[in-house]
C-alpha cells in the first residue's frame, strides 16, 4: 500500500487517502480510529495546541490523529510489509573528558534532560482491531525489553522516554464502498506469533540505530557517575591514608590524572564492570545460588587484580591498606564496588609514589 509523507518546519504528516485504521496514545486520539492523516507536530503537549496546530495539515477536515513533539528528527525501517517510524528527541551529547575517555553530559543537566525514541509503525495487511491493540502491546513490550537489554546507566535511563508515543497503523478491509463497521468486516488472517518475532527484532534495531544516529555510547565514566562516583571523590580517597608525604594540589593533580590513565586501560575497565554488573546481580537477588553473599571473595580477587594492573607488585601490597581503611567514598560502596576502587585507589597512589 502506498502513503505519502508530508514534512514541513513545523511537522510530519503521514497520509492515506484510502485511510488507515490506527491504535495510538496520542496526544489528539480516540483510541482506536479510522484516519487519513498521522500527524507529528512541534507544538505544547496540550490537547488544544495540538489539535491547533495539526489544521495546517489537516485544512479539508480529513480524520487525523495528532502528537505533540519537541523535535522532529525522523528515519523509517522497512521491511516487507511491516514499516517503521522513529522519531527521536534527545538533550544528551557526549563529549571529550580526557585522553581515551568520554562523558555524556547535558546542558539542561539531568534533572531536565530527556531522551525520547518513538514510533509509528504500520503493518501492510488488514487488521482487526483486537489484534491492532495485540500489536500495540507487543511493540511496547519489546522496546522495554531492548532497552532494558542495553543495561544502560541509571541516569540515563531515568531520563529514556519519559514523554515517548507509540501508534500501530493497519489497512482497512476491503468494503466496496459501504459504510465500513470495523467490528464486524473481514479481516486478514495473520500468524500473530511470526508478526510478533518480525516486530521485535524491528524494534530492537530501530532503538539501536537511534542511539547511532545521535552518536549516543556510554563508557566507564558514565557507568561510575550513575553509582554516584565522582573523580574527585577518588582523589580524595587516596589522599587520607599518605603518611609523610605532603598533600598538595600537585600531588592531587598527579592522582587525577593516574586515575583517568587508569580508567582509560581496557582491562581496568573490564574488571570495574564486571564489579558493576556483579553488584547489580546481588543486590537485585537475580542469581539464586548468590543469596549468601557472606564467604564470597570474588570482590578482594577483583580489587587485587585492578590494583595489580596499575601497579603490579606495589599496587597489591597498598590493596590490603585501602581495602581494610576504606577511606571516603570506599567506605560508602557496597562490597563489590569498594573492593574494586580500593584496588584503583591503591594502584594509583602507588604509581605517583614511585616517580
């Protein structure tokens, strides 16, 4: 089926002439409707302004439904008889912090900040209306799903689609021009488990390529700003427990910059994430063999190991120190992660000592 797309400063238009039958949670909608126009507008997500706005599309008063946006970023998937619209708004970027490291920062900060990737998806066949809600089900599902595969930091995902939409469009059946009762017509036959494994896999690459197209990667820096760990906390740390040795903002200096040399080496960062995936695991009660968490060594044998990275034989032996002091922030960390920046802490330290 052909339709047309309408794009203009202040939105998108989708239009069949031959109408669709939609399912949508927009801003201006019943529902379940019968349409010729899907409308993406930049206007204020109010029910008046929205339907306002969408007039300049809609002049011959034709059945619409509208959503309000603050961007209209936009790409379309397609496949076979199945396409899709991804209309993205994102407040994040990611900039440069240090050599080899990277930060994603906002200049509405993250109170403020949101990242939203919605959809409008129209499937080429004609639908019933309980299977249209079905489908409309089912592409939310598996956008929740996806995301909650990309394990992505906390502090982004609190600010993910917290104003998305979602519309599922199909074809109306065939009527022969009579007055069409949707509850009652002739539908197409649909292997509903196939649709649903095709709509999934869609949706999982629409997600991934809407992360690329704002150049969205997240690395270790954020991973530790979304356990609330600051650098500065770490240099602080590994401040309290020099003996004999002057505190200066020199030698602070120095210990930053270790640590960011440090959290730029692959296998630091492997042993810092998998202490974070292994915190998450135990603290959320996933593994069922992990509920006595209490003879466990795993966290000393990471913390070891990334002192021992950094350091070698002296970023081992200062381990014990840190591990056992715990100080500032150390002390606060549940036991994984305190094991492993005592480790990073003590590598450091032991690397500024011997120049």
């Amino acid at each position: 089926m052909e339709f047309d797309i309408i794009e203009k400063d202040y939105g998108v238009c989708i239009t069949n002439p031959n109408h669709f039958l939609a399912f949508s949670d927009f801003t201006v909608s019943d529902g379940i409707d019968i349409i010729e126009n899907v409308n993406i507008l930049k206007a204020k997500d109010e029910f008046k302004a929205t339907a306002k706005r969408a007039e300049a599309f809609n002049w011959s008063q034709v059945s619409y439904i509208a959503q309000a946006t603050e961007s209209l970023d936009y790409f379309t998937n397609a496949y076979d008889d199945l396409t899709i619209f991804t209309f993205m708004a994102n407040d994040v970027i990611i900039e440069d912090f240090a050599d080899g490291l990277q930060v994603a920062n906002s200049p509405k900060g993250f109170v403020d900040a949101r990242i939203n990737f919605s959809h409008v998806i129209h499937i080429d066949r004609a639908i019933s209306p309980m299977d249209l809600l079905r489908i409309f089900k089912e592409v939310a599902s598996a956008k929740a799903r996806a995301l909650a595969d990309m394990a992505l930091p906390a502090h982004i995902q609190n600010i993910l689609n917290d104003n998305d939409f979602l519309a599922v469009l199909a074809n109306l059946p065939e009527n022969d021009g009579e007055s069409l009762d949707i509850n009652n017509a002739e539908y197409d036959d649909i292997d509903f488990d196939e649709l649903k494994t095709r709509i999934s896999e869609a949706i999982e690459i629409s997600l991934e390529d809407a992360f690329r197209y704002y150049g969205l990667t997240f690395g270790i820096l954020d991973y530790l700003v979304s356990v609330g760990i600051q650098i500065g906390d770490l240099v602080d740390a590994g401040m309290e427990l020099l003996s004999g040795v002057e505190v200066t903002e020199e030698l602070k200096e120095k210990m930053k910059q270790e640590i960011l040399r440090a959290l730029a080496d692959s296998n630091v960062i492997t042993l810092i994430t998998a202490a974070l995936r292994s915190e998450q695991d135990l603290s959320g009660n996933r593994i069922r063999e992990l509920d006595d968490a209490t003879n466990l060594n795993a966290d000393k044998v990471l913390g070891l190991a990334v002192a021992n990275q950094i350091a070698g034989t002296n970023g081992a032996i200062n381990f014990r120190i840190y591990d056992e002091a715990k100080p500032g922030i150390i002390w606060g960390l549940p036991p994984m992660l305190s094991d492993v920046f005592a480790g990073l802490i003590a590598g450091c330290i032991s690397k500024i000592l011997e120049e």
